[in-house]
C-alpha cells in the first residue's frame, strides 16, 4: 500500500525538509482505513513508519532488539532537534513520552491512532509540532510481532471490529503484558533495553477490553497514585489524572477509569485496578515513569476507538510537555523518597472502606433478553437505556505486608537467569572477589502449594509461607552484592524478596532449592546416627523423652532414625532455603 506514495514522498522530502514538508499541511502521508474497520498489518505499519522516516528529519525509525518470531522490534522516534540518541536527548533535558502498541494485537486501536498522531505532529497540524520542543516521543509500532502475524477474522469472538486482527498469544504463545519482569520472551528482553535506554517520564500501554458494557469509548488504567512515593502520589492525584479526565471531557470522547465488572451493575461501585510488575505500567512504575493503559471498549465502532485514542495521545503529549520539567524533577525527588524508606510494601489490599463519588454513563442491566442463538434468557445490557447515575469509585489501597529494606542483597550466581535479568535491568552491584562466609538473613519456603496448572509457561507459585533465620553462609568468588538503595531498588525488592507478586522465586526461577538433594536411609544412616547421639546427649535426651511417650515412636525404628536425621547437622541445611542473603548494617 505505501509503495504507491513512496516516489511522490522521497521527492516531497528532498524540496522541503522539516516540519512543514507536506505542501497542502491537511494532506496526511499515512493512509489509514480504520472507517473501514481495517486496522493495518504489520509490514503495512512498519511500511507506514518508513514514509514518515523519509518524509521527515525530525523522525527515524529503527530496528530495536529481536522478538520471538525472528523478526526485529522498531520504534519510531520523534524528536525535533534530530537526536536520536537516547543518552543524548536524556542529557539535553528533554522529557520521554514512550508509546506501546499492540502488545495484544486483537487490540489494535493504538497502532491506527499512533500512525495518524505520529503524522500529524510531524507535518505540525493544529501547531502539535511545538510540543516537540519539550518532549520526544518514542513509539514502539507493534510489540507482539508474532501475535500480529497470526491474523485472522476469527481472533476476537467478542468483537466485531476491525474485521481482522492479529492473535493475543506472541510467537512462544506467552501473553507478553505478564512478561515484563520474568522475561521468557525476546519480545521482554528487547522491550527492557528500549525501556532503560529511554527511561520513559510518561508511558502509555494501548488496549481493549470486553465484559461490562457502558458509554464510553475509552477508559483509563492509570498509574496508581498508591503504588509511587509520596512526590509522585500527590502529583497524581492532585494535578495529573484530574487534567487527564477533564481534558477528555473537553473533547469528544469522554475518559473514565477502567471498569472491570464482568456484567454486573456498576452502579455497585467500580474498583481501580492495581498492576503488579509482571504487567506494563505495573513494571514501569518500578523505576517511577508514570505508566498508564487505555482501554477502548470492544463493543463501540472501531472508528471511534481509534479517534478517541488518537485524542489521549494528543492530550496526553500536550500536557507532557507542559509538565515535563516538573514530572523529571519529581521523579527524582520520588526515587530519594524510595531510598530513603525502611520498610517497603510486598503486597496491597483495597480499602473498602474509602471511596469518591463519580459521574457515570451506563447501560440498565437486562437479564430478561432472550438469545436469539439459544433461545434462552441472556445476561446482559440494554443499551437502549442509557443512565447517567453517581457511582462509587473504590480506589485507594493500603500495604498488606511490608519488609524491612535490606543494605544489601547477596545474588549467588549458580542462578544465571536471574543474573542475566538483573543486568538487562541495569542493576548496579560488585562481585564478590574470594569465597567469603557472611552473615546474612535467609527465608525457608515453608507450606508451599504446587500450581496444579502451568500458567504463562510456569508454575506460579501462589501459596507459601516464609520463615527467617540469620545464618553464615559460604559464598563464592563472583556472586552479587547488590546495594538496595540505588534506582532499581523498587525492582530489586519487588525481584528478589520471595513473597513479592512477581518475584523470581514466584515465576520459579529458583525451584531446585525446593528438592532435597540427599537424605537418609534407615539403614545406612545407623553407625553416624549412634555417633551423633554421643556427640550430641540433648539429642539423646529429646529421643529418649520421644520414646517414652509415643509407644508407636518407640516401636518404629524408621521413625527414630528420621527423628535423629532431621534434628542433627545431618539435615540438609540448603533444602527449601532461598538463596538470596539479606545483610541488614543494623538488626531490623
Ligand atoms: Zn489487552
């Protein structure tokens, strides 16, 4: 499809570079058929991109980290003094907008609405272009790759527009917004290097979604006040998202946050919903870029969707750019909040007992109409009976459990994934030079639950307890002593404490401290076992005290044996022992 205007753009570029290269400044580059609920493919965006590339200095689109089908991950960038390079713009002080799209390409309004926003600010429609004076906007055209490849029409049974998507599952069938911190995918490892590369102020996370039906075209995930220090929480709260909700009112499309009732009424409250890492904004807020994700309403005209993502994007950039400054200068001031705190929240519950009123346009509910595919009553919304009622807004969360902040964390390197993601993240820590015994805390995994169904390619583990003992353990040569409180500190806790959401041990990267290596048998263990009850006469004791008040204890010797193995230094001190080392200046 581009081929068409490629001769004629080339030509257009060399007479007038710069920002006013279209000669009519309302002729668009990117011809775009969303009205035709036709949502590009992904050679016919990528293509799309490259005519803007050539078209404009002030963009360029680059090749950025592998994904799992083969085929490379670009982003587009769009910055108005043509530094492209990310350390550069960094330093120039210019504030990152970054832009993902089509992460579930079912989804695809993102990609549409970018194309038609990214040409507009290029060729300075309506003077878009002077935000690009404060802001450079980075936007990756398609994330899921492979899932954008499998199209078909009979991806979302739910929707009926665009008449043909992509797939939700990428090329290794993972949903990637679950794999931003464990990182199975290409896709992750790459989307991590352009994320730290860039290090977003502001980062948007396009989608759709189904289940409760009600007015509006979009809604809002937006980056929870609750999970960013206080600098940021209030900033959020006060200033930003109130701007964001009204600047939609202004326009067309109204904003509301997202509604996860699945039908059910939301006169009965709507909660705000709470990422944890492994998602898109959750993992961005780790490293305090405010992330957010639209929802667009699968049940609304694609058009629509499209037009009301391309007006976030537009208020949402224009409103970066006026607050740029302020946004770098609290981020800053949120991670010396984070630095400064001893005790940090692993996990978060609703307050149910707090919540704001807001207007909402919804649909009655009508459980009386009768499918006409099964002829039998539906659960459902009327649409033909709109309402506009005041609803309850549960938003506010509270730490469920919290830990005290380590000094250090000491890494053993015999478990090179979770090195290898710790680097990608850019965590900063020395190796230990010689093999050196250290005091450290560590965690047993006590009463864990196995995952009866594998979930994501893993066996999440759901259900444990932990138990803490201050031990000296050897390590060796080579492994990380990493300092917390540096500016992945909220992803080093969030990664390393055991019993955080998304931690390396919950998506099982350390499941081999789970089996026990070596044990007894009650034959063999009989010489050490007599040995050990002369060295030990507690012990003996203990047996003796065990035998006189349990008869079956006493005629059993498998159970003796057992008694005298688990309470020796014969039991295996490693089993069911997190091996990540806590190394606290002062005792928490
Ligand atoms: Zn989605």
């Amino acid at each position: 499809m581009h081929l068409k205007y490629f001769p004629f753009i080339l030509g257009m570029a060399l007479l007038l570079p710069g920002l006013a290269t279209a000669a009519d400044p309302e002729e668009r580059l990117v011809k775009l058929r969303y009205e035709e609920n036709y949502s590009p493919t992904w050679e016919e965006t990528i293509g799309m991109f490259r005519l803007l590339d050539e078209a404009y200095k002030e963009a360029v689109l680059v090749e950025a980290g592998m994904t799992d089908c083969g085929k490379p991950l670009h982003t587009f960038i769009i910055s108005s003094d043509r530094t492209f390079d990310p350390a550069k713009v960094k330093a120039s002080g210019k504030t990152v907008l970054l832009v993902n799209n089509g992460i579930h390409p079912g989804e695809p309004e993102g990609i549409d609405a970018s194309l038609l926003f990214a040409g507009d600010l290029l060729r300075n429609h309506q003077n878009m272009g002077r935000w690009l004076e404060e802001v450079v906007v980075v936007i990756i055209p398609v994330y899921n790759i492979g899932g954008a490849l499998n199209r078909s029409a009979y991806n979302r049974s739910g929707q009926a527009t665009p008449y043909e998507t992509g797939f939700r599952g990428n090329a290794a069938n993972l949903d990637l917004n679950r794999d931003f911190t464990k990182c199975d995918s290409e896709n992750a490892r790459s989307f991590t290097q352009i994320f730290h590369q860039w290090d977003p102020d502001v980062f948007l996370d396009t989608h759709t979604t189904n289940g409760s039906d009600h007015q509006y075209c979009i809604t809002l995930i937006p980056p929870h006040p609750d999970q960013y220090p206080p600098a940021l929480s209030r900033f959020l709260d006060r200033e930003m998202l109130p701007a964001l909700y009204t600047g939609m009112k202004q326009g067309e499309y109204e904003l509301i946050p997202y509604v996860d009732w699945f039908y059910e009424d939301a006169r009965s409250g709507i909660v705000g919903t709470f990422e944890s890492p492994r998602y898109s904004i959750g993992y961005s807020g780790l490293f305090h870029s405010l992330g957010m994700i639209t929802e667009n309403l699968i049940y609304k005209p694609f058009p629509d969707r499209v037009k009301s993502v391309y007006q976030f994007l537009t208020l949402l950039t224009g409103y970066t750019a006026e607050n740029g400054k302020k946004i770098r200068e609290l981020r800053e001031e949120a991670l010396r909040e984070t630095m400064e705190a001893r005790e940090f929240p692993l996990s978060w519950r609703l307050d149910s007992t707090s919540w704001q009123m807001i207007e909402f346009k919804g649909y009655e509910m009508d459980e009386q109409q009768v499918s006409a595919v099964t002829g039998v009553a539906r659960k459902g919304y009327d649409r033909s009976r709109p309402y506009t009622d005041s609803i309850r807004y549960y938003n506010k969360y509270v730490p469920a459990e919290s830990v005290p902040v380590p000094d250090y964390y000491v890494v053993p390197q015999a478990w090179k994934p979770v090195l290898e993601r710790m680097a990608l993240n850019r965590i900063q820590h020395t190796k230990l030079l010689r093999d050196t015994v250290i005091r450290v805390t560590v965690d047993y995994i006590e009463d864990l639950k196995g995952a009866v169904r594998p979930y994501n390619g893993h066996y999440y583990h759901d259900s444990f307890t932990t138990r803490s003992e201050v031990q000296e353990i050897r390590f060796y040569a080579g492994d990380w002593l990493v300092p917390v409180r540096q500016k992945g500190m909220r992803y080093i806790i969030e990664m390393l404490e055991p019993k955080a959401n998304d931690s390396f041990f919950r998506w099982n990267f350390y499941d081999s401290v789970l089996d026990q290596r070596e044990y007894f048998s009650p034959y063999g263990f009989e010489e050490n076992a007599l040995r050990t009850l002369t060295e030990l006469p507690e012990l003996k004791k203990e047996l003796e005290k065990r035998r006189s008040a349990d008869p079956a204890f006493a005629a059993s010797h498998n159970a003796q044996m057992a008694f005298i193995y688990n309470n020796s230094p014969w039991f295996e001190k490693s089993w069911r022992r997190y091996p990540v080392g806590r190394i606290f200046s002062s005792q928490p």
